[in-house]
C-alpha cells in the first residue's frame, strides 16, 4: 500500500514533507490560540484582520523574490533553510509580547520566513517528478499531519497549563515550546538534495509579461478569490463568540473544533491532489471555491456548536481542495527553468490580494457585523468559481 502511495514521489518531497510536519506542528501550536491571544492584548476585529492579512501578505510577496533569486543562482536550499530560521526565532519571541503591537511586529517577520522558503521548496517538489498534484498533495498532507499533532499539543497543553495560570498566560508558555518544536524542523533539511542546475540571469519583473497568457487568467482568478479568502482567525472569532461559556472552556472547544478542522484537511489532501491529476486542476478549484462560499454562508447564518462541527469541517476540506491544487496548478504553466519565477508571481499576486482582504473583513467584523465578513467571503468564493466555468482555464501539465 506504502509502494502503491509512493509510486513516482522522490525522497525530497518525503524529507521536505518532514521539515513542513515538524514547522506545521509548532505553528499550529500558535495559530489557533493567537487571534485569542491578541484579543486579550486588546487587540480589536480590525487589528486582528490587519496582523492575519499583514502576516500573509508579506510572506506571499516575498515568494517572487525568494523564487527568482533561486531560479537565478540554480540554488534553492539556502533560502529554504533561512526561512526555516527566520519563523523559528520569530516564533519564539512571540510568547514576549506584551501588547499587541509586538505581536503586529512578531507575526509578519514569522511570515517573512515563509516567504522565503515558500516558492524554491515548491520548485524542489514541482521536480521531483511527473506526478506534481500527487507530490503537492502528499507534501500537504505531511503539513497538515503536523498542524493536527501542533493543534492537539495546543489543547493538551493549554488545559494543563490554565489550571495554574490565567489564560494569558497559558498561551505564552505553548508559544514557547512551539518555538523549541520549530528549531527541530531544520534538520531534515541536511538531507534534502536538489539537482544541481545553472542560473538564468533574466531580469526580474514583477509582472506577467514572461509567462503565458493562459497563466495571466489563472492568476487573476486566483486572485479574486484570495480577495474574499480573509485569514482563518474570523473563522476562529466567530465560533468563540457563539461559544457563550467561561473563557477557558470556550477556548478549549475552539481548540478541538480546530483540531477537527486539521484532521479532515489531511485526510482529503492527497485524495485532492490525485484528483486534480485524474479531472484537472481548474475542476478541483472551482468545487473549492464553490464549497468555499458555501462554508462562509453557514458561518454568517449559523451559530449551534453542533453546525460549527460540520463547518469546519468544510472549512478543511476546502483548504485540501484549494492549497495543494492552485499550486501545482500555478507550476503546470512553465518549464522547469522558470518554475520558481512563476510559482513566485502567483504567491505574490495572492499577496496583494490578502491584506485588503483581511482588513476588509476586519472593518466589516467591527463596524458592521460579523455575519456581513463571511457574507462578503462567499460573494468572493462564488465569483470566481463561475470565472472559471466560464473561462474554462485548463492546460496540459509541463513536465
């Protein structure tokens, strides 16, 4: 069975699906607890949907850069392993915060991490052979192996600790352990080998105008749809804020509703990707953003803790469909020499796209209400399912 999942996926994306378990595991140890976190550092709606878009943003800008610089210098491993670094320290203070503009500060440098190992350990994995939306899907999985351990780990030890100490504080001691977990994710990294490869020298443009025009649709609609793809911590407000228990125990079943969120991501993720090989890519995406709508219209119309389960549910069974795919989606395009060029451009396009989301979100969170956020999250998720029906965007995958 282990031979049959295996077929054609190369130890890089094994290795590099380690490193993402291991860097999954502490993040998610933060994740679900920080909107709480810089909610009691008094932190607002819209300061929260400015750190959560802030934070992605300026992680998906610096995959253009990450991946022209190493398409440039044929190396990708150097900026991996900075970028690992990079969140690992960033991860570790974040339990020093004492307002939340520390953690405005501490959020975004954690994603500069990612920015920078981003889009060349995509390119590691788009070469490491022909099945690139089994690959992608695999590697994901492993990600969301570790965000389920990280998260389970994040409730364990957030009911021992709150016995003894305020939730605050509570939340300061997981964030330091996750930090010590993150370190340990560097080293598989040793043993990770990438072909060895000679540099282009193309000029870097932030742009499309190198890329086919097949690509130029692609992002644009990917785009729309980051646009009303507003940070997982309006998902985590809402079922708190309907969750009307004492602090404690309302943010321990937040914990395990988000657990439940992680565990059906995983299970669906390769399924994903070795469907988007079998019916196309542009056919996963547009049932992905479809079931993206629709989880943002249970969340702005519902509010029993027994239709959460099922909406969190869809909430991680849209981020299998959606994830893995719009990447190996975004590689099929261009040949192997530009592969981390355009993996960059797409993850940049969905950057600029991610702060006005979230704040969008944010200001509507605030001064409208919060049903009127994942109403506008679902206009967006529908919008650009019927963009691609209507485009019918496909292409034969690069090899």
């Amino acid at each position: 069975m282990r031979d049959k999942i295996l077929n054609g996926i190369s130890t890089n994306v094994i290795l590099l699906g380690m490193v993402s378990f291991l860097t999954d595991a502490s993040s998610e140890m933060i994740l679900p607890l920080l909107p709480m976190f810089i909610a009691a550092l008094g932190g607002t709606g819209l300061i929260i949907g400015i750190i959560g878009g802030l934070s992605d943003s300026v992680a998906s800008i610096l995959k253009v850069f990450s991946g022209y610089w190493s398409d440039k210098v044929g190396k990708r491993l150097p900026f991996i392993s900075v970028g690992y670094v990079v969140s690992a320290v960033s991860k570790t203070l974040l339990a020093l915060s004492a307002t939340w503009q520390h953690v405005l500060v501490l959020k975004p440098l954690e994603r500069v991490g990612k920015g920078l190992r981003t889009a060349p350990r995509d390119a590691i994995i788009a070469d490491s052979g022909a099945k690139r939306g089994k690959a992608f899907g695999i590697h994901r999985a492993m990600d969301t192996g570790g965000a389920i351990l990280g998260s389970v780990l994040a409730l364990v030890l957030f009911l021992l600790f709150s016995q003894t100490n305020i939730p605050l504080d509570a939340m300061r001691n997981i964030f330091i352990i996750a930090g010590i977990v993150a370190f340990t994710a560097i080293v598989p990294l040793r043993f990770v080998k990438e072909k060895k490869r000679e540099g282009h020298v193309q000029s870097l443009k932030i742009g499309l105008r190198a890329l086919p025009k097949s690509f130029h649709l692609y992002v644009i609609i990917a785009t729309v749809f980051a646009f009303g793809n507003f940070t997982y911590m309006f998902f985590i407000l809402r079922a708190q804020e309907c969750i009307a228990i004492e602090p404690a125990k309302s943010i321990a079943l937040v914990l395990i509703l988000y657990i439940w969120f992680n565990i059906v991501y995983t299970i669906f993720s390769v399924p994903s990707g070795v469907l988007s090989d079998r019916i196309g890519r542009s056919n996963v995406l547009v049932l992905g953003y479809s079931l993206f709508g629709l989880t943002c219209v249970g969340f702005a119309v519902f509010s029993s803790m027994y239709l959460f389960v099922l909406m969190f549910a869809l909430y991680g069974l849209v981020n299998a469909l959606v994830d893995a795919t719009q990447r190996a989606f975004a590689s099929d395009f261009v040949a192997e020499r530009l592969r981390g060029t355009a993996l960059g451009t797409f993850h940049t396009a969905i950057g600029l796209a991610t702060l006005p989301a979230s704040v969008i979100a944010g200001a509507l969170w605030q001064y409208v209400s919060p049903s009127t956020t994942f109403l506008y999250g679902a206009a967006m998720g529908f919008l650009a399912a019927g963009l691609l029906v209507v485009t019918r965007i496909d292409v034969d995958v690069q090899n």
